[in-house]
C-alpha cells in the first residue's frame, strides 16, 4: 500500500512538475495572397482543398450592389485566379437587387465538381443584431441564397435553387453518395434540401425557434454546421438548446435525437433565448469515417467532442483551446466560437485555428464582457492547434503573425494543403476596416 500510495504521489508531482513548465510554442509566420478585391470583407468558411490540389475560396463584399468573388490559388505555380462573381454566377448580374455577397459553407466536391451556396452579406443592424439589408433606393430585396456548383475542368458555373422567403443559405454540406444537397437558411433558420436527380427542392421546415429573426423568447441561434451520415444518408445538426436533430434520407422527418445532447455543463450555462453566442450548439463538425462518428467542436468553450449516431451519445473527450487559453481560462474571444476546425489529409489529425489571450506588461488586455452579434470581442493572437485522433495527442503550434508583426484576425475558415499547409481567409492587418485575403500557414510537425 505504502509503494503504491508513493508511486501515485510521484506520478502525481511528475506531471505536476510538466504541466508548470510547458515548452514555449513557436512562432509562426504566415504568407499572404492577395486577390486585389478591394470590397472583400470578413470570410466565414468559403474554403476548401479540390482533388487537383488548388485552393479554391471566397472573398466576401458587405456591399448592398458589389457581390462576393470566387477564386482558385494554385500552391504548384504558386498563382491567383478569378473564377466569378457569385451574382453573375447565380443568373442574377442585371437584376437590380442586392447581391449575392457571401458564401458562408465550405466546398463539397462531387464528381469534378465543387457544391456550396451563397449568403446575404448586406445587413441592417437593430438592436445591435443583424438583419437582412433594407434595400437602398433603387435596389430590390435580396431574392435569396442559391446552391451552385462549380465544374473544376470546363471553369462553368451552375445555379442549381433559391432559398425560398428571400434568405440565405448559413449552413451546408451534400451527401455525394446520395446527390442531395442540404442547407439551413438565415435567419429564420428552415432546413431546406435539393436533389441533384430529380432536379426538386424541398423545404423541410423551421428547426430552431423562430431563429435570429425571433424576438424574446423565439430567438435562437442557426446551428453553422450541418454533419452528414454517409451511411445512411441522415443529417444531423443541433440547436442553441442543446439539442441534437436528425434528419432521416428515407422517410424525410426530423426527430429529436433521444440518447443524449450537448448540454454539457463543460460547455457552460447559456441562455438559448439571448443573442451574442452560440449557446450549446456545436460550431463545427465533421464525419470521422474510422469511427463511424461525428467530431465537433463547441464554441466558446473550446471542448472538443464526438458524438455517435448508432448508440445517440456524446463524448466530451478534452479542451482544444490554445495553451494561453487554457491557462488563463479564457473563453473564446470570438462570440460564436471558431469555424477553422477541419480533419487533414492524413485522415486522422484535426486542425484546428484558435484564440489566444494577448498580454501587455504581464496582464492580459480584455475586450468587452458581451455581444449580440458574432464578432471578436477583443485583440487575440490565432493559435494552430493539431490534435491526433487515434492517440489523443495534443500539440498547440504557437501563435501566428505576419512578417510585418501584425495578426491575423477575423478567422474563421480553414483548408489543409495537400503539403499539410494550413490556408484560411484573415484581415492583413489589425485596422478594423483592413480587407481580407488567402493566407498560407507552412506545415507543422
């Protein structure tokens, strides 16, 4: 008893003695890609790695009458090339109303072809929160977010549906097995689906409360992240409640996800009817095929989880915030937590783009306590964490800067090269009216 009771207390101290003394992360330098679009505003997803190995993304414009721009960066020739504009690219170059000014989901890729869709990016802002755009005189209403795709080969466009009720699509992805394309509008957050076969959309109906249009009570924060059973053809997404939905291919209901949630007092306390986060919806998902399960992350918390479709569980598994975070205790300094949070080419490693806390003279520099929209609640440094799957093994890489000493900031968008370089769409420099363009992270070890 007594060996064993000594083996514990110096295991115990051992550990102690590692975590008090952490290794500094390094720093990382990130190259910056500009596409000249002078109107490009903050990014959200819009991002992705086709089988040819270009980086293919969008540029945001907050514009009532300039649209988003489409863009393709080749890592091999090391070039930038225009791809479109997202209004002309939705039939909608002449209509007069306001444009087609975000995509906000990443790419799928499906038989040569990429599939997404597209946003409002003009707002009105009430009550702090944003609103679809009140149209200036002269312009039309936004007539709604459109699923398109776009052919890597021949360089074409199609416009495949409009959102109905003149929302934009928030959420995306497409089961590829099934050819069905699946979308949540914003803001009153309806679970809509289109199939490539039958050429039909479909609106399945609200799934959150009266969404971000509802007042008091019915307001509920749009789940971002929609996560896809390649199996069975389910789509699961959750609600600022905590609850999980599914969606069943074969019958088209939705029900309630029975077995678990993500309630989880690691998340924290939330109030699902009030505005500025995410509440306990998951941020960002993806399908890990070596499990059969969906990894996410929760936003503001930093905790990454899994959650299994056969047995309806939840697995809280270990908080991925940077190590600053950590230490400090911080919460997320963007409101709604990060969307970078993606599974590399190797099938196996999450990365993961993160807040880090800034300190001036030994303290560190605060924000605001609260928001009611999504936005970076103070100046943070974006750390690149890795995480391994199958070895739960934990690496922040450091934090990242321009050659220059400036930040990125305003990420929320990932795609790993197939070098293992990680690209996302930042601010290039720390003015708040600065534009936005491609950076490039060099791979990590």
């Amino acid at each position: 008893m007594r060996y064993l009771a000594l083996s514990a207390l110096l295991f115990t101290l051992a550990g102690c003695r590692q975590a008090s003394t952490p290794q500094a992360p390094q720093r990382l330098t990130a190259q910056i890609f500009d596409a000249g679009f002078a109107e490009s505003h903050d990014s959200y997803n819009a991002i992705g790695r086709g089988s040819d190995g270009r980086i293919y993304y969008v540029l945001s414009s907050e514009k009532p009458d300039i649209a988003a721009q489409m863009y393709a960066y080749d890592p091999y020739s090391g070039t930038t090339r225009h791809l479109g504009d997202l209004n002309e690219a939705a039939g909608e170059k002449d209509s007069k109303a306001i444009v087609q000014g975000k995509s906000h989901v990443n790419f799928v890729e499906a038989n040569g072809k990429l599939y997404f869709a597209t946003h409002i990016g003009y707002y009105s802002i009430i009550d702090g929160m944003e609103k679809i755009g009140v149209p200036p005189a002269g312009m039309k209403p936004y007539p709604g977010g459109h699923f398109l795709s776009y052919d890597m080969a021949s360089g074409k466009f199609e416009n495949l549906a409009t959102a109905p009720g003149g929302e934009g699509i928030i959420t995306f992805n497409m089961d590829t097995r099934r050819g069905r394309l699946y979308g949540i509008t914003w803001p009153t957050g309806r679970l809509i689906r289109y199939d490539l076969n039958s050429r039909g959309l479909k609106d399945l109906g609200a799934v959150s409360g009266e969404g971000e249009n509802g007042v008091g009570p019915a307001f509920r924060t749009v789940c971002r992240s929609l996560a896809v059973d390649p199996n069975t053809g389910s789509v699961y997404f959750s609600t600022s409640d905590g609850a999980i939905h599914r969606y069943r291919y074969d019958s088209e209901r939705i029900e309630d996800v029975q077995g678990d949630n993500l309630k989880k007092d690691y998340f924290g306390l939330y109030d699902p009817s009030s505005s500025g986060h995410m509440g306990y919806n998951w941020r960002q998902t993806f399908y890990y095929a070596g499990e059969n399960a969906v990894y996410g992350v929760h936003g503001n918390s930093g905790y990454l989880f899994r959650f299994l479709p056969a047995s309806e569980t939840v697995e809280v598994i270990d908080r991925i915030t940077s190590k600053p975070s950590q230490l400090s205790g911080m919460f997320d300094q963007f409101s709604y937590g990060y969307l970078g949070f993606a599974l590399s080419p190797d099938g196996r490693t999450i990365h993961y783009l993160t807040g880090g806390p800034v300190y001036e003279n030994g303290r560190r520099v605060k924000g605001k306590d609260s928001t009611a929209k999504g936005e970076s609640k103070g100046l943070e440094n974006l750390h690149l964490v890795t995480y391994d799957i199958p070895s739960r093994h934990y690496i922040d890489h450091g934090p990242i800067f321009y050659a220059n000493g400036q930040r990125p900031n305003y990420v929320n968008s990932i795609a790993i090269g197939a070098d293992g370089s990680t690209y996302c769409l930042s601010r290039i420099s720390e003015d708040p009216k600065a534009r936005t363009a491609l950076i490039r992270i060099p791979p990590v070890r």
